[in-house]
C-alpha cells in the first residue's frame, strides 16, 4: 500500500492531542496542508525525516536501520527477527524488550508502523537511510558494529577545594549579573530585532548596568529565558511573573532556579552519561562521546554541546571542566542537595550598610533580597560586586516618592539598616526632594481627542523649562495656559520621562490627588482564547477529512483512489450488493472516469469496472 495513503489513514485515525504531538516534535509546517493526504506527504518528505533522525541516538538508528532493511527483504519483521539481523552484522544486539521500546518510539515519531508486534519503516525513511554513506553517515553495520568511545576521561589532581571556589565566585557572579539583568529590563523593555539579537543601544545599556562585555548579554538573556525569567512580547523582551518573584528569592535560591532549568533541558541521554560519572573531566572525551552516540547529529548537537558546557561552566556548576560539588550532586542526586551545597559556597547575605556623606551607601556583603529591593527603590545601584554600592539622589528619592514612599518612610527604613546613622547631607537631601515632590502634577486627558495627558505647575518657569528641554522634545508638548503643558503621549510616558529627567514630577488622579506609578511591566502568558496554528490546522483538516458526509466521504475516496493509481498500489475495494452484502476485491486499479472505478482483478486477472457509490472501503491489498 501507498506510503502516503496507509500513513494519511493512519493520521486521520489519531486522537487531536496525538496528532498534534507528531506534528511539533516533527516541526512539520502548515503551509500547504489542505488535507491529511498532503500532511503524509510533509511527514515523507526526505528533509523532515533527516532533521527527524538527527535528533536520533545511536541505538535508535541502528534498530530503525535494520527494520529498514528487513521490511524490504521480506516484509514487516519482529524485535526477534531485528535481534537476529543485529547480531549478524556484528555487535551485541540489545534485548528484545529495548528493540520493541525503540522501535515504538520510532513508530511515535511517524518513521514507521507497528502493528501485532512487526514494524515496518516508511520507504522515504528506508531510502533516507541508505543514501547515509554518500554523505559520510553510518550505514547498518556501522551503526550496529562500532564501540563507544571512553566517555570521559577521570580527574586526576585537581584540588577539589580550588574547583568549588572558582564554581563558587562564578555561580555569585551570574546572579549577579542576571539580577541586575531583570532590574534593568523590569525599568525598561529591551527591543528584539526582527532578525534576532537585542537592539544595540538597548544591549549597551544593559552591558552597563550587568557590567559586563556586549558578546555576554545575550548569553545572559537565554540563560533567564531558559529559566523562564523574561520572554518576548510584541517585539520586546519583558521580565515575568516569575523573573520578579525570582528576584525576592535568596541567593542559593536563585541559582538553584538557573541551574535547575539547565539540568531539566540536558538531553536524558547525556544527563545519563554525567550523572554516572560526576568525577569525571568534560573535555574532548565529552563530546568524542556525543558525536558517537548521535552520530548525524552534526552543527545541531554540537551547538547544543556548545551551549550546555558554556553554562554550566557560567553557573558554577562546573568549573575548568572539571564538576563542582554542587554540580556533582546536582547530576547524581538533584537540585536539593546541590542547593543546599552551594549555599555553603555562596557568600553570606547581610541586611546592614554604611550611610556615606557623600550619599553612596555601601554594603559589606550581598544584601538579603528584602533590603536589596527596598534600597533600589530609593537609590541607584553603582557597582555590583561582593561589597555593592549604591547612591542616593534627587531623581532616585522622586521615584521612590512617585511609587509611594514617603520622607518618613524612607529615614526610617534607612536608619534600620545602617550601620552608620543617617548623615545630614543625605537627610537634608531626602527633606529637599520630599518638599519640591509635586511642583509638576501629570494627569490623563479625558476630554481633549488631541491630547492623552497633561502637566501643570504654579511655578510657570519650570514649565518654561520643561518646554525648552531637548530631552523632552519627542514628547511634543504642548502650552494650553500658562500652568498647563499637554502631550499627545499616555500618562505613564509622560511621567517616567520627566522623572528620568530629574524633574519634581508627581501623577495625580481626577481629583488632583497624587497616586503612585509602577513602571512595572511583566510578560503575560499567552492568552488561552490565542489561537494555536496546530490546532487550527486540525481542525480545518477533520473539517474537510472526515466522511461524515456523503460529499466529505466521496472526496475522501478519491484521493486514496488518486494516491494509488499514481502509485500502482493494489487496493483491496470492498463493494455493497444490491442484496447488501459487502464482497472484496483485490483490484490494481488504473483510472477513475464517470464515476466508476477501473481496475485489474488479481485473482481472475480481468478488468472491473465498479461504481464509485457502490464502494464503501478500500483497504491494503491481501498478500
């Protein structure tokens, strides 16, 4: 039977949640599939299944290889009749247990069919395989006769001590980076390019405040992806829900998040492979292994190997390839006790700092979460290091101000934690902030379809200011009245932009009353009633596949008809009586006109001719 037709029955059978599986871990288009028939033909196609079987370990290959072989020797084999094909061609075949667990994955994959415990591989696949020693790929003994390589090689003298602490000065200097990471982009969003890759002002400015080189912010940025810790919206990369609790967490807490989604991506089969040899160095033996047990795996494994060794040596869990404690355990026992191992590593955190006259606020040691979040909101991070240190400044108390603290609040927050009282000119300059606080009030404009916000003031120079300020000018603001300034912008444009200016700028509600601004944004989770190109493609095929119709049914009939004939691929057509009985035929059929079907009978070598409304199955011809 027909590849395509006994694979596009087959499609057409499955559950929605099946099929939708099939079709993204096969990465299979939409574009084009009007119906199963031309689905089967994507998951044929010769490309889809050689980026299918890249993805393949050695194992896998070499029993989908021999079922290849023996279904076009004889016809579907058993895991029995795979075992014995093995072992002829040298190497130890597996058990039969892992040939049938093997062949089902591969069955699961759409590669092959199985059914009443034979297997048989599509023809694309079979050819796909036999072309792979003209391109420099494992042909069946190959796969079936190599050994394995020495997986890793074992560590001889290395200081167990010197690894954890250069894993450890690592690891700290990752969350620190990601955090100060998910602070900046939490103020604000970074631009995405449609073609990849943050926009160069925003990663110049994020490399500022990281304090690190331009090549390492992406780097970070698919590290918090990865963790689930910013993702893109509408063109624009955005901290989530869970980047912001992630930053409330304490510092073993956040690297047991980072290096915990590093360890839930590591292929099972390479987790294996670490996890039974956590001592063990991962240099060229690591990936002479990897290139062995996936051996078509190409630049996408070795891209993969790349990024996988690249962080754990970025997140402390190695270290000059060599595992750390915490990454040892982590691979042998879990995240628990890798956490709980690199909090021994991990310098303490304080919540005291020192108040300096000249306003910068320094602190002995990493600062607990708590007191690390409330100190950003009044002052502004200048260095990030063992000892951080921050500064306080006309701007940084306006936004604390403009998000709700108030002179109190904050004195009393900063005398809590100081190890040094408060200094008078950091009292003097919170008291000076506090009262200039709100000679500028920004508010929305309901009225005005020109305008979206205005800004008044009693003091008409500083609005004169305003106005001349080249910082200022994208806002396109507007004079209504000598105390009023208007902008076609929202609100929160606006305000943020005077107060990044360093204006005395308060937002104030309807009735004049100040309210707090959060510059907060975070990414939301796509909406459920968002529409999903599978699952819309599904529809629109069970829409137009299924033969609840006389019509639906009959279109159905004419493309298994059309596949065949095209094929030459005799069919099994079973055919109502007048009487009402069914009989079948075994026909090769060679034409459809008129409404009838054309076809050579196997058995009594004659020509039928049956009508196509008298058809109600076809099926694989008998052997």
């Amino acid at each position: 039977m027909s590849n395509t037709l006994s694979l596009a029955t087959r499609l057409r059978a499955m559950t929605d949640a099946d099929l939708a599986a099939a079709i993204r871990i096969r990465s299979v288009s939409a574009s084009g599939v009007k119906d199963f028939f031309d689905l089967a033909e994507a998951f044929l196609d010769r490309a889809s299944i050689q980026q299918m079987l890249t993805r393949l370990d050695r194992e896998t290959l070499r029993v989908l290889a021999a079922i290849g072989q023996l279904t076009e020797e004889g016809g579907p084999p058993t895991a029995q009749d795979v075992a014995a094909l093995l072992e002829s061609v040298g190497g130890e075949a597996p058990s039969l247990t892992a040939i049938a667990a093997r062949a089902s994955a591969a069955a699961h994959l759409l590669l092959l069919e199985a059914e009443s415990q034979r297997f048989a591989a599509y023809e694309s696949v079979r050819e796909q395989l036999r072309s792979w020693p003209a391109f420099g790929l494992p042909g069946l003994v190959d796969l079936a006769a190599a050994t394995p390589p020495a997986a890793l090689e074992p560590v001889t003298e290395v200081d167990g001590r010197f690894v954890d602490r250069l894993a450890a000065d690592r690891a700290f200097a990752a969350i620190t980076s990601i955090t100060e990471l998910l602070s900046e982009i939490e103020r604000e969003p970074a631009r995405e390019l449609a073609k990849g890759g943050v926009a160069l002002p925003d990663t110049k400015r994020l490399a500022n405040s990281m304090s690190v080189d331009l090549e390492s912010v992406a780097v970070y940025i698919a590290v918090a992806e990865r963790a689930g810790l910013l993702a893109r919206e509408n063109g624009s990369w955005l901290i989530t829900a869970a980047g912001g609790e992630w930053l409330l967490r304490t510092s073993k807490g956040r690297w047991a998040a980072l290096a915990g989604a590093w360890y839930e991506r590591l292929p099972i089969d390479i987790r294996t492979l670490l996890g039974e040899r956590t001592h063990a160095l991962w240099g060229p033996g690591l990936r002479g292994y990897i290139d062995w047990l996936y051996p078509a795996g190409g630049d996408w494994m070795d891209e993969r190997v790349t990024v996988y060794t690249r962080d754990a040596e970025l997140l402390g869990i190695t270290a000059n390839q060599a595992p750390s404690s915490p990454g040892s355990l982590l691979l042998a026992d879990g995240l628990d006790a890798a956490e709980e191992a690199m909090s021994l590593l991990l310098p303490a955190e304080v919540e005291q700092v020192y108040l300096q006259h000249d306003l910068s606020v320094v602190a002995p040691g990493p600062l607990t979460p708590r007191v690390d979040a409330r100190l950003r909101a009044i002052a502004d991070v200048e260095s990030r290091a063992l000892a951080s240190s921050y500064r306080v400044s006309t701007s940084s108390v306006n936004r604390a101000m403009a998000a709700g603290e108030t002179r109190e609040s904050m004195l009393e927050f900063l005398r809590g934690i100081s190890l040094s009282g408060i200094p008078q000119p950091l009292d003097y300059l919170i008291g000076e902030a506090s009262t200039r606080y709100g000679q500028v009030r920004a508010g929305s404009v309901s009225e005005d379809e020109d305008a979206r916000s205005y800004l008044r003031s009693a003091d008409p120079s500083l609005l004169g200011t305003i106005m001349v300020d080249q910082n200022l000018s994208a806002l396109g603001l507007q004079r209504t009245g000598a105390d009023r300034l208007t902008s076609r912008f929202p609100l929160d444009v606006v305000f943020w932009s005077l107060s990044d200016a360093r204006y005395p700028v308060a937002a104030e509600d309807a009735g004049g009353e100040i309210v707090s601004l959060r510059r907060q944004r975070t990414a939301r989770p796509a909406a459920a009633s968002a529409v999903d190109p599978i699952e819309s493609l599904i529809e629109r095929l069970r829409l137009g596949g299924e033969p609840a119709e006389a019509e639906t049914g009959q279109a159905w009939l004419m493309r298994q008809l059309d596949i065949a004939i095209k094929g030459r691929v005799p069919l099994t057509v079973s055919v109502q009586m007048p009487n009402g009985n069914t009989v079948d035929y075994q026909l090769e059929p060679t034409s459809v006109a008129g409404g009838r079907l054309r076809g050579r009978d196997r058995k009594s070598a004659i020509e039928r001719t049956l009508p196509l409304t008298s058809i109600v199955a076809v099926g694989p011809a008998l052997s």
